[in-house]
C-alpha cells in the first residue's frame, strides 16, 4: 500500500490527500476477487448433496462394519430433524480408517452423530456462547488476534515517533513486516499445535498449553518492548526495535494459528458458532487495544501502552488456563 500511495504521487501526479483515496482501489480489488473466487470455485457440500447428509453417517459406519467382518450393523438412522449438517466433512468423515479402531458400533454411531453439525438453535447456542472452552478461545483470540489489529494499526507511527529521521514510506515498510509474517507465523502456530497433538498420544491439553505459551511469552515481549523503548534518542538503532517487534509478531501471530488448531474439538456439533465467537472475540481485543493507545497520555505513548497491553496478555491467559480444552463427557472432537 505505501508503494502504491508513493506512486500514484511521484509518477501520477496526484496530491496526497487524493493518492491515500485511491490507493485503496487495491484492497477493493483482491477482496472482490476473493469474494468471486468463493462463490464460484468452493463447493458448498463437499461430501454430497444436503438432502443425503444422514446417507454420509450410515456409509462410513458400514464401512467401519465391513472392516470389522460382520453383516448385521445393528444401527440406528440418525435422526435428521436433530442431527442437520451445514458441513459435512463433519459427520464421521474418515472414521473408519483410523478413529474407528477398537468402537463398538454404538460408540461410533454415538462419536458421529456427535460431530454432526446441529441446526443452530438459540438455547443450544447461548449455552455453547457461555461455555467455559469457548470463553477460553474468545479471551485468548481477542489477546492474539486483537493485540495484532491493534499493534498494526500503530506500528508506523511508533516506528516514526522513536525514529524522526524516516520518512512515513520508510517506517511503513518497516511496519508491514509485522503484517507479512502472518504468511509463515500464523500457519506455524497451527501445525505446531497439531504436531504436539500427534506426538503426545492426542492430548488436546498440548494444543491448550501451546495457545496459553504463545499468549505468554507475547505478553512478555510487549512488556520488554514497552519497557526498553529504543528510539534514536537512546542510542539505539531502528534495527533493534524491528527485530524485538518481529519476535513478538512470531509468538502473537501464532496464537492465532494455534487457536484455531483447538477449535474444531470443542463443541464440534456447532463448530460454526465457536468459530464465529472467537473470531468477534479478535475484533473485540483490537477494540479493547486500540483504546489503551488511545488513551496512554492522549495516544503519544506508545511504549506505555505496549506494556500495559503486554499485562493484559498475561494476566487474560492465566485467568483461563485452568479451562479444560473439551467439556467433560463430551462426545467426539478428541
């Protein structure tokens, strides 16, 4: 975007108060493009058509009894007014190669039925919204997630701010490394939480641990950038506040990957509005955020306002780590 905006003023003449206007053609373009790329080329039931939804549950369960060697399957047709599937790859997709092993036909049948999708009621979905694990996620997401939309929305001014000498193109690129490594930071967060998963016998308290690691050690990263402060006034080089924010962004970034890595466990019959929650929970952090820098000596202190965040990322992630990662007696998603 700064190389657009520099652009469109040194080559196409236009002033800047019209070039920052236009120069946001750009994202208008990648999002519509996005949009269309969706509604033509993703299929909305991967699995079949919805009006064979249940057929998915019996096929893979006769599949798991063929497996096992025997004719008479003994299960009951999934009740479809209670077990709706906007998403199928949710209802036991996969189970008999491998979750199937060692179920009896009534456990497997309970295990898919239980991961179907469920039509979203509303006193089902209060109860979901208020449940401990997915108030773990939201508070955690809004730490992550949230704690990035707002870092980013400051990061050139506090680059310019401690370093007078750059010019706003300069600090910008400087400040769109933070945003660029999501490309490789929040991915890893993920597969991380899904190789600790995997090598540690499937414990989902692994992937838990990792979410409230990344929380941590990014809360304390922002207390050591607040607290350090380098600018140009202390001697220190601009290399040493980019590098101490890149080592942030790798921990903060990735909670976001590892959040979601834990998500599809919990509460997998309404997976969509555990995901939809914790995703607001993101824009409800980098609301929360955005007023600490607003309000840390009229918006001019930044490196406060990076410390105090830094104390809410860990004061927020070890008031939920005591939160089991599935709700007790819940079926499917382990």
């Amino acid at each position: 975007m700064p190389a657009v905006f520099d652009s469109l003023v040194s080559r196409q003449g236009l002033s800047p108060s019209t070039a920052w206007r236009v120069t946001f053609v750009v994202p208008l373009v990648c999002l519509v493009a996005c949009a269309l790329g969706m509604a033509l080329l993703c299929p909305d039931a991967p699995l079949g058509r919805w009006s064979e939804r249940d057929e998915r549950i019996r096929e893979n369960l006769r599949a798991l009894q063929m497996r096992e060697g025997s004719t008479d399957t003994g299960l009951a047709t999934p009740n479809t007014e209670t077990y709706a599937s906007s998403d199928e790859e949710k209802a036991g997709a996969k189970m008999p190669a491998d979750a199937g092993a060692g179920l009896s036909h009534q456990q497997a049948l309970d295990i898919a039925q239980g991961e179907v999708v469920m039509k979203p009621l509303l006193k089902d979905s209060l109860a979901i919204l208020l449940s401990p694990q997915t108030i773990f996620h939201v508070v955690t997401y809004a730490c992550s997630f949230g704690g990035e939309l707002a870092i980013n929305s400051v990061l050139s001014s506090y680059y310019k701010h401690n370093y007078p000498h750059l010019t706003q193109t300069t600090a910008s690129n400087c400040a769109a490394i933070f945003g660029f490594l999501n490309v490789i930071t929040r991915p890893l967060g993920g597969v991380v939480a899904d190789v600790l998963y995997r090598r540690g016998g499937r414990n989902l308290w692994l992937k838990k641990a990792w979410i409230t690691a990344c929380g941590l050690l990014g809360g304390g990263l922002l207390i050591v950038i607040g607290r350090v402060n380098p600018s140009e006034g202390s001697g220190m080089p601009l290399g040493a506040l980019v590098g101490l924010v890149t080592v942030m962004a790798i921990f903060v970034e990735a909670g976001n990957g590892a959040n979601f890595a834990l998500v599809p466990h919990v509460h997998p019959a309404a997976n969509g509005v555990v995901s939809g929650v914790t995703g607001a929970g993101g824009n409800l952090g980098g609301v929360i955020f955005a007023i600490v820098f607003r309000f840390m000596d009229h918006g001019k202190s930044y490196a406060k306002a990076l410390w105090v965040i830094g104390v809410m990322h860990i004061a927020l992630n070890l008031a939920v780590c005591w939160i089991a990662p599935v709700p007790k007696g819940q079926v499917g998603g382990r």
